[in-house]
C-alpha cells in the first residue's frame, strides 16, 4: 500500500464494510455461490478450475492457485494497476462516501498523477475542437472523412488534431496551469538539445487513448505529411506515470461490456481499424498497442472474454513477434482464432470496401492457432525438395507435441498430413517419439496434471487439527474483542506449520490489544504470511460463537498439552538416560500437568 497515502482507520474500516466485495469482484469476474462462499476463476493468473473464493461475511478474497488475497481495496488495486489514493477514491465514489481532507504529503502525491489526467483530458479536448471547430482541423477533417469516418466516429473516440505549430498545445496548457516539467512528464511535449520545449505531435491526426475506466491516459498520432522533418509515420506517447504500452489496449474502454456479452474479442492492429470495425457493428474489436502480446495485456482480456479473434494483415499474422504473441494468450487460457485476411488487405479496408457481412464471414471461417501455425510453417515452402520436406516435418511433429489432448492431437494430425502429403502413420511415430522423450524428462508432469483437474474443495487437504487451528487465528484476526480471551486460552506453541508461524507473529502483546487495527498488522506482514492470512480468513466459519472458538481454543491446548506428555512417557521408557536429562523430563512433565490442573 502507498504509505504516503494513509487515511484515518475509521474511515477506511468504514468504507469496506459500505463496498460489497461480491458486488466489486462480479464487475470484473462471474462468481458462483457456493455454501455461504462465491467462487470464479481467477482474474490474477491463467486456470481452468475455479480457486478464487471470496468471503462476504468477511469481506475477504483468497486464490488457492496463486496465492492472491485480501479486501476490496486490495483487489481494486491489483486489478485496476491504481494506486491506494486512486482506490480509496473510486470506492469512495462507488459507495457514495464522502472523502475526508488529505495532509499536505498526501495531496501533494495524489496531485501529481491527477495533473497529469486532467493535462491529458484537456489536451484530448483541445485536439478534438482544433479538428471539428477550426480552418487549421479540415485537412485532418478531410482525411478522417475520406477514410469513412463521420462525426459520430470521431467523438465516440475523440479524435483530433495537433496542428502544425510548434508550440500551440504548450501555450494552452500553462494558460490553463501546467508547469512544462509536468507537460514533459504526461509525453506531451518534448525537451531540445538548446533546453526549449516544443509540442510533441505536430501536423498529425491525433487518437487518445483510453484506460478501461475511459480515462485519458496517452495518445497516438498519424503523420499528414511524410515529410523527414516531422518523424515517423506514426508517433505514440512514451511510457509515463499513468501510461504502460503492455498493459493497456486501444478501444477497451468502449469495447469491455460487448466483449462481456459475446464472452469474445477481435483484436487488430491500428486504430482505424478498431474505429472502422465500431462502425459497422463490431464493437467488440480492440487494439494490442503492438503485434506482439504481452501477458499483462492478455490478461487483461481474460478478465473479460475466454475467446479472441486475431484480425491482422497477412503479413503481421505470420511473423515471429506475432506468434509468440499469439502464444501468450493462448496461454493465459484463451481460445485464439486467427482471422486469415487476403495479403495486402486490412480491417479498415475490408470493411470500408465490402461492408461488414464480408467480414463477418472471415470471423466465421477464421482458424485456430495450431491450424494456423501449420500453414504457417508451411507457406511457400517447396515441399518436393527432400531437405526443406524434413525441416518442415521437424517443425509441424514440434508443434503437434505441444497438443495435450490427445484426441485434439489426432485431428491436428490428420489435418497436417492432409496439407503436406506426409503419411499420417509417418506423422504420428515421429510425434509419439517426442512425447516419448518428454515423459522421460518430466516423469510427474501427468501426475500434476491430474491434481490440477481435480475439483477444488476449500478443506480436503486439511487435517481436522488444522481446520480448528485455522478457524481460531482467523478469529482472532478478524474479532479484536476475542484476541486476549484466545490468548488465555492457547499459546503459539501450540499451533503447528503454517499456522503456528502465524500464531508466533500475532502472539505478541502490542498485536493483541484490540486498539490494533488490522491494516497496521498486515502491513509487516511477509508475502508468504500475508497470503496465508487472506487464506484463512476466507475460510473462516462466521456462525460459530465466542463461546465455540474459546472452546476449541482450550481443545486445542489441551491436545498440544497431552501430545507433549505421550512424547515424555516414551522418552522415559527408553534406557539408560543421564540423571540431568531424566530430571529435566521429569520437571517439564509435572510443568504440563500443572499447567492442566490451573485450567481446571
């Protein structure tokens, strides 16, 4: 958490009780209730077996798979990449709570990234009105119009244009207050090797782009001259506090509740192509930022869709970057199909030409990833000659190895046969040879495999010990009242493993006052713990009383107290032990039982 950014415990205690964590996590995840719990597949990493739980008694979220956990300021947090001041915010605003006064260290840290969205807002707007309302805009109006685009396009995705001056956007924005240090920072302008500054895009028709909260976070700019003097033919912004290329995508922001609903996507390449696409009734298309896809980025659309159209020109398709791109995705759980467009051609193009039936008929004949990889391989390849034959049979048996199922395996063979005029026997023993090797080198991949499938049950690797152990420390936790009765009741001692590091840690007196909020004994917090603390408390069983916790707190003690006792008794019974050491068994037996008659 942000430590310059710390509002006041009531507030903040007060905030997540008024937030409805189910209600929060439902807007990014489909959650199934399930007992007096709700479980989804996790947003945070790439499975197949729902392992996120969420507790609404507690307001606490864990993920068995990956360890990720907390409340609902954490899970905005993570899942909006925000920082604390921005989250107490947006959940402030979701609630309808107002926000208390900021100290001076906290407005000032908070300030900064607000100038540099309301800089960029207002920059948006500016380009926008010098595109629609000025003489300076009608070449880049001009433009955009012959590429089919009407007004309702350009405000629905607020284009504009930097006109060619250089410095027309800096005057209007220390008109309005910004300092040229914050202007450089937003990527809003740029810094000579004389120390004057100058606006960043000049002569360009200018495409902001969008955080998926539809937020101004940078911008794109196409060239109207090709001339040297104005650089390349596309100019975006660098990375700045409020902007990262791999983990935004351009139009998401309009595109996130149909690609909800179709529970798919179409990414493209530019953004004429996410506009044109709008247009004709594809408004599920968005754009990567780049060809090749980072794992922030296809996670970001695993939050949203299981399933994801690849819609770029031939020549991008097939290349390397692509395709390790593709693989990411694919990876992350989604079911990748690629759009094959004719070569030369393009989103933009296809649609403006011959309408949108003609690409919905792509999308339908569009081909998955494996297939596509096999025509990939072997796409203008002379299959004849012996030495490239063998190069492309390596490739394809290297491809089909990485098919898990089997049945999946057996259709991609018969197809690649098909395709090459190898023999699919021929195919087949060579790839049975691979997966031969690979048994060999990972003897237990198929025993993981198999435990991964298994349906995920909140309790069945636990021991009933450890429930009990568990359910008291989430108690504790999460009812400061109880914390000194459980404390009379149970030392860490008598935990055992995880519980027992935890127990050690929360055992101490300046934790055990129930003045001590639960923030502040989080934030210390190691990693491994601090999973292991949202573990439990989403495990945590709300219905039992005070009485049955300090009941099972005694149990407990008990337990320890005569495990101990059962490990002196054999101990004695061994021969020939040192007068010191029997003393020393003798003396911590009649300790265990003193300890029982004081309880009695």
């Amino acid at each position: 958490m942000d430590k310059l950014a710390r509002y006041s415990d009531e507030f903040i205690n007060e905030l997540k009780e008024n937030v409805d964590i189910v209600d929060l996590i439902s807007d990014y995840l489909e959650l199934k209730k399930t007992g007096n719990r709700y479980k989804g597949l996790c947003p945070f990493h790439s499975e197949k077996t729902p392992s996120f739980f969420v507790n609404p008694d507690n307001n606490f979220y864990h993920c068995f798979g990956c360890g990720a956990g907390g409340d609902s300021i954490n899970f905005l947090m993570e899942i909006e990449n925000l920082t604390f001041v921005e989250t107490i915010k947006m959940l402030a605003e979701r609630s309808g709570m107002e926000l208390p006064n900021l100290n001076d260290q906290q407005r000032k840290h908070y300030k900064k990234r607000e100038r540099v969205f309301s800089a960029n807002k207002l920059t948006a707007q500016f380009y926008n009105y010098l595109l629609t309302e000025t003489n300076m805009g009608k070449k880049a109006f001009n433009y955009l119009k012959k590429r089919g685009f009407s007004k309702k396009e350009i405000e629905d995705f607020q284009l504009g244009y930097a006109a060619d001056e250089w410095q027309l956007l800096i005057n209007f924005l220390q008109k309005k207050g910004f300092s040229l240090d914050l202007l450089e920072k937003a990527g809003l302008i740029s810094k000579s090797k004389n120390n004057s500054y100058y606006d960043k895009f000049r002569n360009r028709v200018i495409f902001p782009i969008f955080n998926n909260r539809g937020e101004v976070i940078a911008f794109g700019g196409r060239i109207l001259k090709s001339e040297k003097s104005y650089g390349p033919k596309y100019l975006n912004s660098p990375e700045t506090p409020i902007f990262s290329k791999k983990k935004n995508l351009y139009g998401l922001h309009l595109a996130k509740e149909t690609i909800r609903e179709k529970n798919s996507c179409i990414i493209m390449e530019g953004y004429t192509d996410v506009i044109q696409a709008h247009k004709n009734g594809f408004k599920n298309s968005i754009a990567s930022l780049g060809t090749a896809f980072t794992k922030e980025q296809a996670e970001l659309i695993k939050r949203y869709a299981e399933n994801a159209y690849i819609a770029y020109d031939a020549d991008t398709a097939g290349n390397k970057a692509t395709l390790r791109g593709l693989d990411i995705l694919s990876q992350t759980g989604i079911n990748v199909q690629v759009i094959q467009l004719e070569k030369g051609s393009d989103p933009d193009q296809l649609l403006k030409n011959e309408g949108a039936s003609t690409f919905n008929n792509y999308i339908e004949n569009a081909v998955n990833l494996i297939d596509f990889k096999i025509e990939m391989i072997i796409q203008n390849k002379d299959i004849s000659d012996p030495g490239i034959r063998k190069k492309v049979l390596r490739s394809i048996v290297e491809l089909l190895t990485e098919v898990e199922a089997d049945l999946e395996r057996e259709i991609y063979l018969e197809r690649a046969a098909a395709k090459t005029n190898f023999k699919a026997e021929v195919l087949a023993k060579e790839v049975a040879k691979e997966l031969e090797k690979k048994k060999i080198k990972e003897p237990n991949r198929a025993k993981t495999k198999k435990r991964k499938q298994k349906k995920f049950d909140l309790y069945s690797q636990l021991s009933y010990y450890q429930k009990v152990e568990e359910e008291i420390l989430a108690h504790f936790i999460s009812n400061p009242a109880l914390r000194e009765k459980i404390v009379n009741e149970v030392t860490a001692k008598d935990f055992n493993g995880r519980t027992a590091q935890l127990a050690e840690y929360l055992f101490q007196g300046k934790i055990i006052s129930n003045s001590v909020k639960l923030e502040k004994i989080k934030d210390s917090l190691e990693a491994e713990l601090l999973s292991y603390w949202s573990e439990i408390l989403v495990k945590q069983d709300n219905s039992l009383t005070e009485n049955h916790i300090l009941e099972l707190a005694s149990y407990l003690n008990s337990k320890s107290v005569c495990n101990n006792k059962e490990k002196l008794c054999t101990l004695l019974r061994k021969k020939e032990l040192s007068l010191d050491k029997l003393n020393r068994i003798l003396l911590t037996f009649y300790s265990l039982n003193y300890h029982i008659e004081r309880r009695d």
